[in-house]
C-alpha cells in the first residue's frame, strides 16, 4: 500500500530534503514537493566531507556520478595527524570501507542532488511562517512569507536546526546548549600554497594542538576546476556576546590568526591564503551548538489518522561536526523516511513514522553522544608529555568504526522485513542502553581516553554488506538464506549477488587497455569450442554446401549475429544491470518475462548441448572404458564449480583456457587438414542452392546471437564510464573469432566425409564420434587432445549456466530470493539430465533449438535499437528504476511487436518439423523466419511504442 497516493511536502532544501526528495522519486512517491526557504540555491556554504556510509545511499540514487565529478577522489587516508607546533607527523587513520570519503563543497552537493529532481517538484523563496491543520479540506495548509499556500497530507520538516516546523507544530521550544567551541571555515586555493604544503594538503589533514585544532578537507578536484582547500579551524572560546546560532556570522582571518600565530609553518600558510582568498579579509565564524536528543520525532493529525508532520536531519537530531555526520545523518534520515513511506504495507501512517523513530533514533543519539565527547577530547587540556597516551589513532579509528561501516541498507532491508511479516507496528526493540538522555556542558574537561567498551559492544559494523539492496526502486530485503550466501561470499569469494543493479561504488574502479583485451578474450574462448564444431559440420552434411559456400555463409552470417550481440552488451556498464533486465525499459515488467522464460531455454539448451559433445568425445576416446553419460557428468561438474563461485572465477577461467584449446586446434588442422574437400562444389542448384545459402546464413548467425541475452551479464561490473563502442567492438570480434576458428574447422570435417570413409562412419555415430576420429593419426597423443579438447567444452557451458542462474530470479520476488549459486546448482542438473536423455539425438537437438534462438532475439534487439535511438535519444534511461513498474514502460507496444515479429517467423521458417508457407514456396523450403521477423518488428514497434507513449505517457 504505502502512502504513494498522499500528497507530501517537504520544508526545507538542505541535504537532508534532497535526500528524502531524490529517494522518493526513484523509489514511486512521485507527489512530492519541496519548499526552499532561499530565493535561489547559490555556493554559499562550506566544504563537507561524506564518508562511505552516506556514499552508499548517494550510489544508490544514481548520483554518485554527478557528485564525483565535483568532489575529491580516492583519498589517500581518511585522516592525517600533525603536531601543531612542530609539524611532526603524528598517525593516520586510513579509509574505513567502500566507496571511500568524498570532500565536496555543500553547494556542489546540492546540486548533484537537484540535478535528479525535476524543476517543476521545487519552489523556491518559500519562507514558512505557518503550518495549520484545515477541518474543510482534511489536510495541512503551509503558507509562506510571499503571500502563497500549499497543501499537503505529510509534511517532512528538513529546515535545520532553528526548525519553523519543529516550533509551529510540534511544540518543541528547547533551546540548543553552546558546546564551547567556535569554528572558522573558509578556503584556500592550492596556487598560493607552496608546492610542498600543496603536496600535504591533499589529504584530508588534523593539525592537533591544545584546546584546539585546525582541520583541512581536499575539496573538489582539478578535472572540474573545483579544487580547494576547505579550512576548518575549531577553537574553544567563551561564548561572550554571541546570540545567535547562525552559521553566517563573519569574523576577521586575524581573529583566527591570534589562535595559531605561533603554529607550524603550513598553518602559517594557511592563514596567508584565507586572506589572499577574503576580498573583505573576513571568514565565516561560528558557534557551536548541540540540542538534546528529542523525544518525539512525528506527530499524527487527531483527525485523520493517515495524515501527519514529521522531522528529518538536523531539525530533529542535531549533531556536531566531529565525526563529520551532521551532512551523512541527515541523508540516512531522509533516505530511510522515503523508503518507510513507499514500502508501508498499510495506510497507518503513525506505524509508520514510529518505525523510522525506533530504527533513526537510536543510532543517531548514540552519534550525537559521541560526537559531543569527540569534541571534548579534542579540546582537552592534556600536557603534551601525556599526548602519547591520549592520542592513539588506533583507538580513534576503532571509536569511529561502527559509524562509517554501518550498511543502512541492509539494516533497514532486514528490519522492514521482520516488522511487515510480524505485522505489527514497531520493530525489534532497540538496544536499551542506547542513550536517550543526555547531559550537555559548555566548558572545555579533561575526559576519559577508554574506548566505550558499551558502544563497541552495539557497533553497527558487523552488519553484512547486502548482495540484494538497491532501495532506491524497491526493498528486497535478504532472507536467512540469501545472508548466509552472503557471508560464504565475503569467507570464499562465492558470488552471492543475484540480478539487483551493482551500485557504481561495487564495481571496478577503472577500465584500463587490459580490461578490453579481457573483454575480447573471454568471448572468444567462450566461442572457440568444440561444440560450435557441429555448426560448421552442418553446412556440408546437412545443407549440402561445398566448402568455399559454407565458408562464405559462415563467415558473413557470423559477423551479423556477433555485430547484434556486441550492441546489447555495451548496455553492461552503462546500467549495472543483467541482460534481461535490461529488456524491462523496452517491454516492461510483465512482458519482458517471456524474453526471461525464451533465453533460460536457450541457456539450459546449449548446457544440454555443450555436455552431449563433450561426452560423446571422451566416450570416443576412451571407447568402453567411458560411456557418454560419464563424459557427460564431468562436463557438467567443471561447468557447476566455476559458474557457482561467479563472475571472478568465471573470467580468470576464460582468460586462460582458450590457450590449450587454440593449441589443439592447430594440431587438428595439421592432422585432419589434408583431408578436407575444396575441390566439390555444393551438392545443389539454382533456388535449391540459394535457399541453402540463405538457411546456412542465418543459423551461423543464430548461433552468436544467442548470447545477446545474456551478453551484458559479464560487464555489469565495469564502471559507468567504460566505452560502449569499445564494449561492442570487442564483444564482436572476440565472439567473430572464436566461432570462425573452430566452425571453419567443422565445416572442413563435413566437407570430408564424402571422401573418408572412417569420417562418414565416425558421423553416422555422432559428431563427437567424428572429432576424436579426426585425431585417429596421432594415435594415444591424439586421444589426449581430444580430451583436452573435450574439457575445453566448459568455457562455452560455463557462461551460459551463469546466465541461466540470474534468468531464473527475473521470474519474480520469490524467485530472487534464492540465492543465484542454488539456481546456478539447479540449471546444470537440468541440463545434465537432458544431455544424458538426449544423447542419441544430437544432431536434430542442435538443429531445431538453434534455429529457434534468431527469432526471438533479433525482434527483441531491433526494438532496443529503436527504443535507445528514437524515444530515448534525448532522455536516456533512469536505471534505478530498474524493479519499478511505474517507471517501466507498460508493455504493450513491447508485446505486441513481439508477437507480431514471431507471426513473422512461423510463417516464413524451415525447420525439420514445420515449414512455413512463405517458406515452402521460396528455394525448396528456405528458412526466412529471422530476416522477416526482425523486419516486421522493425516496421510495426515504432507506431505502436508512439502511441503508448501519447496515451500512457510510459
């Protein structure tokens, strides 16, 4: 249920409105609206640093790109420690977990968060000055200082600490306690420091002394002309005159100056540069105010029981800034509160809110606590012969481990689980001895240096990285199952990431020259095998091509399918999605699934063929000693091991295994060679000859073909960036490659057997039968190519059963749900069963299966080409829809090309058990089933995916 239908308004533009407002709109509660104070977002602020447990929710947005390409990049440590006065190098904590800190100016944030919010859901200089409940119309009236009003049924309160909403509404007049510090910001560009304080100043640096340290963020970066120094210099000092909680207040560098004249050289240098960058010699000052952890969070409308106001970031949960969380709660707390609301399973909305109280409050008392005993510690007047025991950077780290490692995600994904399928309205208690009282001081002490043995004791640390978590579309929270996986991946490397879209902060950090040669190298081991030898077989023994036309048509027919394939998988990267996925944004949720259903025959058809081949060798080879069944078996378990453990094993396996095989293959050129027949022509002519050619054709192009369902599957870990044109090139040419070696070798052995009596025979038996004949010269070195060759067969059965494991989650919810290495288990005993049920039919299995890949695929590509290049030219594609169907497209114009391409197909198609009428009148039974269905599908999407678009608007 949720509350999508409810009109929501949210007050305030800050980090953390944006955030609700971003998680909102991707996750479906598209009526939504926020309401900024400041007449236009401009580059007041400061430099903010966002570290990985706020990273992960920004990924998952989808704005991680955006927000990159302003902010620093990989850090070299999460925190440098210098003595004040000497410069010495004191300790370093290093980074805490992926994705690593980012320091970014607040402005350059908010606008990597506007970016994704569609200009017409903002309205700026709104100043609230009321917010009343209205009996006539049963909603909240907000009206602003310009005279103008809104309506809303939920209104989020983001407007910070000195909260209208909190006061109006709520109640809550507290007043915020001075914390005994004043903190100075302003920025230093990198030119008027000397190279070697420049040098030092691009990690993030403490410069610690007494009652007082001076802290420097590496803002921006230079690719965007962003980089800075950001400066913020925390000073204890007497509260005095100060009567305000502004953050706008200024103050004379020289004030700052009289703090640390006495301090090291690159302070010193720091000091020059704020004043070279003031044109008024003034920084921004400000005092430092903390608030005591609040009680109630929401408050529900006595009236109408689905109606309500609540508080996000710091209007609700203040912190200071030194643990660098008041920005990162503030995410985590609007993040959280969308998902909440578009994920409620009923329309209770005070459940609901009191749910995101007990999960938020908790953990953000405790950061407010300990951001407070943070701060005293740094302002402690501890002589500095006692440093060494009060500054350990180990301890610090430890103290901050559980605040940057938590995983809110899976956090939120588990407790959202267990609260829903309990049905009640809270869920599991929170650690009672979390705080919930806090007594707050406004003068400097001397505090205790023990680690909180109680906090480390509720470390959020230990939660498990989720392998299905992208919120932003829907919670699909990890069930017992899917966690133990999950931890058997993080001991054993075994993947457990199911179909979920990887999330740019999981994947590899760059492409390099190396990464496209990987690329075009496990295509072409996938497709140098053996058991693509028995499409070259069947261009002389079935279709009765000479060998320069089998050839011909191989080659050409070849190209065309791998071209096809090599498109599809520069999708990988670019969405972080699986193949079949992907067809989602062109037939939408429901239809997409007879895609899923059609590919998992594929991928469970060529594992049945790929084991028949194998088998059929190694029983040729060994004769009795082997029956085709154990062949089979062994094929099958090589198959199981790599494509269980997942993407890494899968790689290393193709990188390499293509080596042996290419080895042989040579081998069996110089052995079966001389054999080959290049002297008879095709056995046909006239119309009987051209329909063999154009049949030949287009089963050579079935075959590459087939892998574009799940070509984009072994990419989605690249990063965002990774070119599409080099993708597709590669793809092509690998797979173009691979098949040609070992199909022009096939179609040499089928041209021979009219000449080679041994070879006929060996034929007659099974192409297994004909290969392990062919290497009869080399007597018992010739059986062990042969075998070697036979084992290869995996690197073609390996990929497809991965494929086949994520097919089998596209099938819906609980479908995901089981972890892929279990699908992975199920889909090589099915295939294993077939290939040992189907070992006398080889031949008629390939023939019929093969032929029926090219139909399907090539209407489903010609619509991606059109949908990518005719209604998606300008707006592109929002991937983090991904599992949202009002996001998708229906799937009307989707299925009904579909059906119409396949329409196409059965009239026109030539198969050993059906000849279409078209078909029976064009060369003696011509099979045009693919060339008519790509073109009939081409010709009808375009008006249909139009027409859907005018009236469904999706």
């Amino acid at each position: 249920m949720g509350f999508a239908n409810k009109r929501i308004a949210v007050v305030g533009g800050g980090l953390g409105g944006m955030s609700f407002m971003n998680s909102a709109l991707h996750s479906g509660l598209t009526n939504v609206h926020l309401y900024e104070a400041a007449p236009q977002f401009t580059e007041v602020g400061a430099g903010v640093n966002i570290t990985a447990n706020a990273n992960r929710l920004i990924d998952n947005f989808g704005i991680g790109k955006d927000m990159l390409w302003k902010s620093s990049h990989d850090p070299p440590s999460y925190m440098d420690y210098y003595h004040y006065r000497t410069g010495e190098f004191l300790g370093r904590i290093d980074e805490f977990s992926e994705p690593s800190s980012r320091q970014i100016h607040r402005a350059h944030l908010l606008e990597a968060f506007q970016k994704h919010i569609p200009q017409l859901k903002i309205s700026l200089g709104k100043r609230l000055t009321s917010l009343d409940w209205s009996a006539e119309k049963s909603c909240y009236v907000l009206s602003f200082r310009d005279g103008t009003t809104a309506e809303a049924d939920i209104v989020v309160a983001c407007d910070g600490i000195k909260s209208v909403v909190r006061q109006l509404h709520l109640g809550l007049t507290d007043n915020p306690v001075y914390s005994g510090q004043m903190v100075y910001r302003g920025y230093v560009s990198y030119d008027d420091l000397t190279p070697k304080t420049a040098a030092l100043l691009r990690a993030t640096v403490n410069f610690r002394g007494p009652q007082r340290h001076v802290l420097t963020l590496p803002i921006g970066n230079d690719e965007s002309m962003t980089s800075r120094v950001g400066v913020i210099a925390f000073m204890t000092e007497p509260l005095e005159n100060w009567d305000s909680e502004s953050w706008l207040k200024t103050a004379p560098v020289d004030d700052l100056y009289e703090h640390v004249k006495d301090w090291t050289g690159a302070v010193q240098e720091i000091i020059e540069g704020l004043r070279k960058g003031s044109s008024d010699g003034r920084i921004l000052k400000q005092a430092l105010y903390v608030r005591e952890p609040t009680a109630q969070w929401y408050q529900i409308s006595p009236r109408q029981q689905d109606s309500g106001v609540v508080l996000v970031g710091d209007s609700v949960h203040s912190t200071l800034p030194h643990q660098g969380q008041g920005a990162c709660q503030a995410i985590e707390s609007g993040f959280t509160l969308a998902q909440i609301l578009k994920n409620w399973k009923s329309t209770d909305l005070g459940s609901a809110l009191k749910f995101y109280q007990d999960f938020r409050k908790p953990r953000t008392d405790r950061i407010t606590r300990s951001s407070y005993e943070t701060g005293k510690m740094a302002s402690a007047d501890i002589p500095e012969d006692q440093w060494a025991a009060a500054f350990n950077p180990a301890m610090t780290r430890e103290r901050m481990k559980w605040v940057m490692e938590y995983d809110l995600l899976a956090d939120l994904a588990d407790k959202l689980e267990k609260v829903q399928e309990a049905s009640v309205s809270t869920p599991a208690s929170a650690p009672s001895d979390q705080p919930s009282n806090m007594e707050f001081t406004s003068t400097p002490s001397k505090v205790a240096l023990e680690v909180d043995e109680k906090d480390e004791k509720h470390a959020d640390s230990s939660s498990p990285r989720p392998s299905v978590s992208e919120l932003t579309t829907q919670l699909l929270s990890q069930n017992n199952l899917q966690r133990w996986f999950k931890r058997l991946d993080e001991k054993t490397g075994l993947e457990a990431r199911g179909i979920e879209r990887v999330p740019e902060s999981l994947r590899h950090p760059r492409v390099t020259a190396g990464s496209y040669v990987q690329m075009f190298l496990i295509w072409f081991s996938i497709n140098c095998t053996a058991n693509n030898m028995t499409i070259g077989i069947l261009g002389p023994a079935t279709y009765g091509l000479g060998l320069t036309d089998a050839m011909v048509c191989c080659l050409f027919g070849t190209i065309f399918g791998a071209i096809c394939t090599g498109y599809i998988s520069s999708f990988g990267p670019v969405s972080g999605l699986r193949t079949l996925v992907i067809a989602r944004f062109t037939m939408g949720y429901w239809p997409s699934k007879l895609c899923v259903l059609l590919n998992l025959v594929i991928e469970l058809g060529y594992g049945l063929v790929d084991c028949l081949v194998a088998g059929l060798i190694l029983s040729a080879v060994n004769g009795a000693g082997l029956t085709v069944i154990v062949g089979i078996v062994i094929t099958a378990i090589i198959t199981w091991i790599v494509a269980t453990f997942g993407i890494k094993w899968f790689h290393t396996f193709e990188k390499y295994v293509w080596i042996p095989t290419v080895l042989i293959l040579f081998i069996l050129i110089g052995c079966a060679g001389p054999h080959f027949d290049t002297k008879t022509p095709s056995s046909s002519a006239g119309a009987a000859l051209q329909g063999a050619r154009v049949s030949y054709f287009f089963l050579c192009a079935s075959g590459p073909l087939g892998w574009s369902p799940a070509s984009a599957d072994f990419y989605s870990y690249y990063p965002v960036k990774t070119d599409r044109r080099m993708i597709s090139a590669m793809t092509a040419s690998g797979i173009t490659t691979g098949k040609l070696l070992i199909e022009f070798l096939g179609i040499g052995l089928g041209s021979g057997i009219a000449l080679n009596a041994e070879w006929a025979a060996a034929l007659s038996d099974s192409p297994g039968h004909l290969i392990a004949e062919a290497f009869t010269p080399l007597g018992g070195f010739g059986k062990f190519c042969a075998t070697i060759l036979a084992l290869c067969v995996a690197a073609n059965n390996i990929p497809g059963m991965y494929a086949a494991a994520l097919n089998w989650q596209m099938f819906g919810h609980y479908f995901a749900r089981i972890p892929r290495p279990i699908w992975c288990t199920v889909s090589c005993i099915i295939s294993t069963v077939c290939a040992i049920a189907g070992r006398e039919h080889l031949f008629s299995i390939f023939l019929n299966f093969l032929s029926l890949i090219g139909y399907w695929t090539i209407i489903w590509i010609t619509m991606t080409l059109e949908e990518e290049f005719i209604f998606r030219r300008k707006t592109g594609y929002n991937w983090t829809g991904w599992n949202d169907k009002t996001i998708l497209p229906t799937g009307y114009a989707g299925f009904a090309t579909f059906i119409i391409g396949w329409v196409g197909a059965i009239i026109c198609m030539s198969q050993t058990y059906y000849t279409g009428p078209i078909a029976a009148m064009a060369g003696d039974g011509t099979d045009l089933g693919l060339p008519v269905s790509m073109a009939w599908a081409a010709i009808v999407y375009p008006p249909l995916r139009h027409l859907e678009l005018k009236f469904l608007g999706r």
